[in-house]
C-alpha cells in the first residue's frame, strides 16, 4: 500500500544525505540545514513559491530563540532550538558568505565543499571539523565564526533587522520586497542560485 507523504520529506531525507553524520552533539546542525535548504531546493525546482520560502522563514524563525537561560544551540534538545535556530544559522551563513563574496559564493558552494571533501552521511565526523571543511571551500571563515556566536553562547540576532536588511516584510497578510534593501540582491540571490 502506497503511504503517502507530504512532498517536503523527500527533499528534507536528501539533505541529510549530503551531509555528514554528525558525532558531536550538534542535531541543531543537520536539522536546521534541511529546515533552510529544502524550500530553497523545491523553490529552484519550480515547486515552492519565492513568497512562501520567505513567508515561513519569518514564521517560523522567531521559534529558534534563545529563551533566558540559554546556552547556545551546542548540545540543544529543544525543538525550536534545533529546527528554526539551526535553520537562522544557516541562513546567516549563506547571507555573510554571498555578503562577502559579492554573490560569487554561497551556502551551496560551501555545502559542495563538504560534499567534494567527501562528507555525506556515510562518514561520522564532528561538526568543527565540517564546518572547517565548508570554510576551506569558499576562502573564508564565515561558519567557524558563526559556531563561536552562535553553537556556545545564545546569541542575539536582531530579527527586525534582519528582515529589513534583506528587504522582505509583510502587508496586509502578503510577502513584500524592498528592492532598495541593503541585502536585496544577496537575498535574489539565495532563491534563485542553482546548485551545481
Ligand atoms: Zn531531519
């Protein structure tokens, strides 16, 4: 008998797939780059609007908090935590590393870096030595700093800011864009990449 299932799984399986099977205890890490990179894989396929990639970014986001007495998203058991704050993790990394790069890189080349360093799910490695891999790839150190603000201390992401900077908000129940925002070409960028 056929089980059907929603058609985000899929694509949510295959990012673990490509990416190594973590020994220290960082799930936040594995399950936040599905909860970022799945809708950003279906968008590019044509299956998931831009609008929507954006809208449940901002939805869901502000769930991956830090709450009082939070110690960074290292060893985190919280859903929240693991899924939305993972995701804001790698979201900032793919902002910083285009950022950085002019648009020439992003999360994919870096995630390529993993993969070409041999990194999928048939390897165990820690999440440092990973992270140091996707670095190497793009020339920079953007993940490696990332963990220091974020894995070990809660971290304070102004999500207002964010939001603004990227140039995407909310009117009257529907997504819109400021084409003028700092970030609006990094954030052109994000959705309409291809992998390659
Ligand atoms: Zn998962």
């Amino acid at each position: 008998m056929a089980v059907s299932r929603p058609d985000w799984t899929l694509t949510h399986e295959m990012v673990h797939l490509a990416f190594p099977n973590l020994t220290s205890d960082d799930h936040w890490a594995e399950e936040g780059l599905a909860t970022y990179v799945e809708p950003l894989a279906r968008a590019r396929l044509g299956t998931l609007s831009e609008d929507k990639v954006w809208s449940d970014l901002m939805e869901g986001v502000p769930k991956g908090m830090p709450q009082r007495g939070d110690r960074g998203l290292h060893g985190t058991k919280e859903w929240g935590r693991t899924y939305w704050g993972g995701a804001l993790f790698w979201l900032l990394a793919d902002m910083r590393i285009r950022e950085q790069t002019r648009n020439r890189r992003g999360l994919p080349d870096a995630l390529d870096g993993i993969l070409d360093a041999g990194g999928d799910i048939r390897v165990r490695w820690d999440l440092l030595r990973t992270l140091a891999v996707a670095d190497k790839a793009v020339g920079l150190t953007v993940l490696s700093d990332l963990y220091r603000e974020m894995g070990r201390k809660p971290g304070a992401a102004d999500l207002n800011d964010l939001w603004r900077r990227l140039g995407i908000g909310r009117a009257r129940g529907r997504v819109v864009y400021d084409n003028s925002a700092p970030l609006a070409e990094v954030r052109r960028a994000i959705v309409s990449a291809p992998r390659h």
